[in-house]
C-alpha cells in the first residue's frame, strides 16, 4: 500500500527537490529538461496547496521553468504541453469565470505554437520505405 506523507513534509521534500533542480541548472544552465521537471514539481505542489493564492503562485512559478526549457529548446513539446496542463490547473481553481477563460485560452495558443514549429522543424515521416 502506498504512503501519504503529512503536508509538512512533502512541502519539505519539494524544497528539496527544487534545490536539487537548481544545482542541475547551475553546473550546466541550458539543462532545458530540469526546467521541465522543476516545472511540473510545481505543478504538482500547486494542485496539493489548498490555498489559491499559493495555488497560483507555484503555477506562475512553472510557468518561468516551463518558458526557460523552450527558451534552451524551442521544440520542447514536453514544455508546451505541461505548460498548457499548469495553466488548465490554474483555471479550474479560478473563482471568477471570465478569469477562468481566459486563462483556459492560453494554453492553445502555446499549443498551435508548437505545432507550428514542429511542422517547420522536423522532417517529413515516410512509411513503409
């Protein structure tokens, strides 16, 4: 059976996690994919943070990491994609619709990003050669 921490010490365990992604960063700084990683701890800790404004907070927190990992790796689909999963998360905890639709927006618009880059940068698939 699996094992709950208390809230105390996951948030502990986070803390940890985020220096450990920071020390990645500092001895090799273009380490797109620990920005992703260190993204996606937020989002998590994000969705286990009952207050909203803390919530948010992490999520726009991500929202840096995930925006490093393109900025090192334009293709990164994996940044795209879990920016779009943070940023689907912030607006569900969104008390005010018309917030929540707007923030629900962006995440196609970094998606139809990606999809264009993708089109450009990678070349055509062939079957069956």
């Amino acid at each position: 059976a699996a094992r709950t921490e208390s809230a105390g010490k996951a948030e502990e365990r986070y803390k940890e996690a985020f220096d450990k992604f920071r020390n990645a960063i500092k001895y090799k700084p273009d380490f797109h994919e620990a920005y992703c990683i260190w993204g996606l701890a937020l989002k998590e800790l994000a969705e286990r943070t009952k207050s909203a404004s803390e919530a948010e907070e992490h999520c726009n927190e991500a929202f840096e990491k995930f925006r490093k990992a393109i900025e090192y790796k334009p293709e990164s689909y994996e940044a795209y994609y879990n920016w779009g999963t943070t940023l689907s998360i912030l607006a569900q905890r969104k008390t005010v619709p018309e917030e929540a639709k707007k923030t629900y927006k962006k995440p196609f618009t970094n998606i139809k990003r990606q999809l264009s880059i993708s089109q450009t940068t990678m070349p055509p698939i062939t079957i069956g050669e």
